[in-house]
C-alpha cells in the first residue's frame, strides 16, 4: 500500500467523499445465533449470501463508481460473472479489488501482520482477551499473515474451526474511530462484544504505513483513575466511546453524543482535549436516551446538504403527525415521546454554555452560522413525520445516511415514507441496482447526480442495525 498518497482530513459530514475505510461482511456474520445475538449487538440473525451478493456488493459497487471507478468501470459482467465466485469483493483472495480510495480493513490488517514483530504481539494480545490456550497461540503464530487477519476478524481459522466469538459490529467501520480534520479519535467500546474490534483498529492506526506520519495525531482516550472501582451501577462514569456519537460538522465545530455507547465521561474528555490541542473551538454535546432504538446520534439524524438535514421528529419542534389514531392512543404516544439536552461549549468560554431547546434549533444553527446558509434550512424527517411510519422506519436507519458528496447520499430501500418526504423536499430518488448499470453503460457519470437519494438494497443488513453512515469511517473528504 506504499503507493498510497498519504492524505487524511475531514472537516465536514458532506465534503464530496474520496478515502473511506469499509469492511465486507464476514464469514463471522452467518455465525450470529439467536442465543448470542444481543451479546453481539445483533437484534436478529442475518442470511449471509443476501447481506452479501444482493445487498453489500452493491454498495462496494456503488463506492468504487463514485470514489474509484478505473477499477470497476467495464469490468462489471466479468466481475459478477458467477465463475469468479466473488473473489473480486474477498480481501483474502488475490483477485480482491484493492483499491486505495474505498479501503478495506482486513486488507490493512494483514498488511501488518507480514512484520513479524506486530503479528507476535497482537496474537498475544488477542489470545490474552479472549482467553486461547498456548497451544492455540502457538498455533496462530504459524498462520500467513492473510489467513491471520481473516481468523482474527472472523473468529475461525483455517480449518474452519471456531476459535472464539466473531466480531460480526465491524461492519459498521464508523465506530472504530472518526477523523476530525488531520487527528484521528480512536474508540472505546462500552460493549465487550467490541473489545477486539478497538484492539485490531488501535494496531492498524498506529502500525500501518499509511497512517505513519499522522501517529502524533491519534488521540487515545484513557479512563479516569481508579475506574476500575467504581460499581457496575456508576457505568456511565468510566470512559467509553463509539464513532457513531462523533460528528464533524465544519472546520471549527464538533458535536459529541451521550448515548447508549458513549458516555458523558466521554463527552467531557473529548471537549476537554479537542480544545487543549486547538483542534475546534466549539463542541456541541447532544444527549439522547440511552435507548437501544437510537444507540448514537447518527441513528436520530444526519446531513444531506449544507440546509437540508434527515432526522427523527420526535427531537422536532414539529409534532409527530397521526392519521386515524384515537385519542387514547395519541396520548400514550405522546406520553412516550423522549427528551434530548444540548449543550455548546466554546473554547473562549467554557463555563457558559449556550443550550439549544430541540434537535432542529440545533442543526438550524449549524446551517446558518457554521455553514453561512442563505438558503431556506430544510428538515426531512423520518417515515415523512407520520406515526407509526416514523418509529419503523427510524429503527432501519431512514436517518442514517451517507454522503457521497453534498446532496447525493446512500439509505436503504425499505424506508417508504422517509424516500417519499426526501421526494416532497425536491431530490430524486434512484435504485442503486440502476444507477449501476446506467454507470457501466455510460449513460450517467457519477460527477452529473445532483440532489438524490439512492435507495440500498436492505432486507438483511437492516436486520443489523446500521445505516450507510455506520458502515463507512471517512478518512478524507473534500473541503466544503
């Protein structure tokens, strides 16, 4: 990967997208049982050929069209062709598309497990975690370094044995760490399904050639001391974070969320450093319910364009709409209704912080002050406002959606209402199965789409719980 030309920066959730680190789902993904399902995260099992021929190679596809289309385009009969058996989308296999613009982190990983050194000390350091005997240690140790990396990531070795748990969350490769600006925030999971996944991310930052120099910008955070004794019940002052609570949104402004993964010890220690080392002189700390229906922030809302934002209403000032609902049920709906804080923090200032009544006053602000927006600032919202619409269609990510560039962004296919109001607000809605083709045949160039929502194939990676926002870790995005 030595020709990689070594750029990393992000200052914005829309900049048009040009380096992103993914990973494809898994052998260790069709070993989800419904037992350990919620022990990993999982609020079902998923079919494991769906979620990949007919759902995540898409989005590959789509990304390589967008990001790095000399490797994909004219090759799409040859690469689907049923012979090659998907060696195309496998980072083991030496057909893999090894591309330097949408890269994978099992490519990185066995990049540096060929150093003998880092291979010895990070199967020491997995065994150590997930409590292998020597034997076993010793064994891992005769492993290539590509037959390592897919064991580490999938749980089995290479006699498809079972060494220990999969790690089926790395999928969602925003929650490893986030870049803001040239730093890189690595995470600290709350979960110990994750505890593996932080270690190999942890290895690959500091280790890999293509993040060498920036090795002084890695911000690790360490617990408060002595957290080690404080009760279960007082969890949510030891220190955990996940990347999907962190969002860069321009040059001098970060919102931090507290959340079921992320804690307010977190968010207190992020604010602190990010102003210590002059990275942003604002933080914004979004505190939501520590609900599993919303998990991080990015789950309640995200950006389309520099005006136009995607975000669960019930943060809203605007009521949540219901269509032939009785007056108990109403009642009972809104007695369900949950409340958010927000908190600003500014470098200058920090004793005052200036608190925001809802999610849209918020991200209003954003617009106008942050982004300088002359434009009307426009909010569509999740399953188009309506209730039960609007629940359903938040829980399979209708407000988690990535950006391509400003206004072109990525969500699934199943979230009707959520497409319709994205329809109402003037963009145009595509099938990416469509948009594929159209970009093989030559009849749409991805630098022509403008203003669009591009429906994902989805029945089984919804089942996961997380979006195309989750499932992308930007590393570097044009400047706005």
């Amino acid at each position: 990967m030595s020709s990689i030309q070594q750029s990393l920066f992000v200052n914005s959730e829309i900049g048009t997208l040009k380096r992103l680190l993914v990973h494809s789902p898994d052998s260790g993904l069709g070993k989800v049982v419904p037992s350990k399902a919620q022990d990993w995260l999982f609020e079902d099992i998923v079919h494991l050929d769906t979620i990949r021929k007919d759902e995540y190679d898409h989005y590959t596809k789509i990304l390589l069209y967008f990001l790095d289309p000399e490797i994909i385009k004219g090759k799409l009969k040859s690469i689907d062709a049923v012979e090659n058996k998907r060696n195309f989308y496998k980072p083991e296999h030496p057909d893999f598309f090894r591309s330097d613009k949408v890269i994978e982190l099992q490519w990185l990983l066995s990049d540096i497990l060929s150093d003998e050194n880092i291979k010895s000390k990070l199967v020491a350091s997995v065994c150590a975690i997930e409590g292998c005997t020597y034997i076993t240690q010793k064994k891992l140790l005769s492993y290539n370094n590509i037959e390592l990396a897919k064991t580490f990531i999938s749980g089995s070795n290479i006699e498809k044995n079972l060494l220990f748990a999969p790690i089926p969350n790395f999928i969602f490769t925003r929650d490893i760490g986030i870049i803001i600006k040239d730093h890189v925030l690595l995470n600290k999971p709350a979960k110990k399904a994750r505890t593996r996944e932080a270690l190999l991310a942890k290895y690959i930052f500091f280790n890999h050639p293509f993040f060498i120099s920036y090795r002084e910008n890695i911000i690790e955070l360490s617990d408060s001391h002595f957290s080690f004794l404080l009760p279960k019940e007082e969890d949510d002052k030891k220190i955990t974070l996940e990347g999907g609570d962190i969002m860069v949104v321009s040059d001098d402004h970060l919102l931090v969320g507290i959340s079921e993964r992320t804690s307010s010890e977190a968010a207190a220690k992020i604010t602190s450093t990010i102003f210590e080392k002059g990275i942003m002189n604002k933080v914004t700390i979004i505190k939501i319910p520590k609900k599993r229906d919303y998990m991080h922030i990015d789950t309640v809302f995200t950006q389309v364009k520099k005006n136009v934002w995607v975000m669960l209403g019930n943060f809203s000032r605007k009521a949540v709409k219901h269509e032939d609902v009785d007056v108990v049920e109403r009642a009972l709906e809104i007695k369900k209704e949950e409340k958010i804080k927000i908190l600003q923090f500014h470098k200058k200032n920090p004793d005052t912080p200036v608190s925001f009544e809802s999610l849209e006053d918020l991200l209003y602000d954003i617009s106008k002050t942050d982004l300088d927006c002359k434009e009307e600032i426009k909010f569509i919202f999740s399953g188009n406002n309506e209730f039960p619409y609007n629940a359903r269609e938040q829980w399979t990510d209708s407000c988690n959606l990535l950006a391509l560039k400003e206004g072109v962004v990525l969500g699934y296919d199943r979230n009707d209402k959520t497409s319709e109001a994205f329809q109402e607000a003037g963009f145009k809605i595509v099938y990416g199965k469509d948009l594929i083709q159209q970009f093989e045949d030559g009849t749409v160039k991805p630098d022509e789409i403008k203003d669009t929502l591009i429906l994902m194939p989805s029945a089984e990676l919804s089942r996961a719980r997380g979006g195309f926002h989750c499932m992308s870790m930007p590393i570097l995005r044009e400047s706005l």
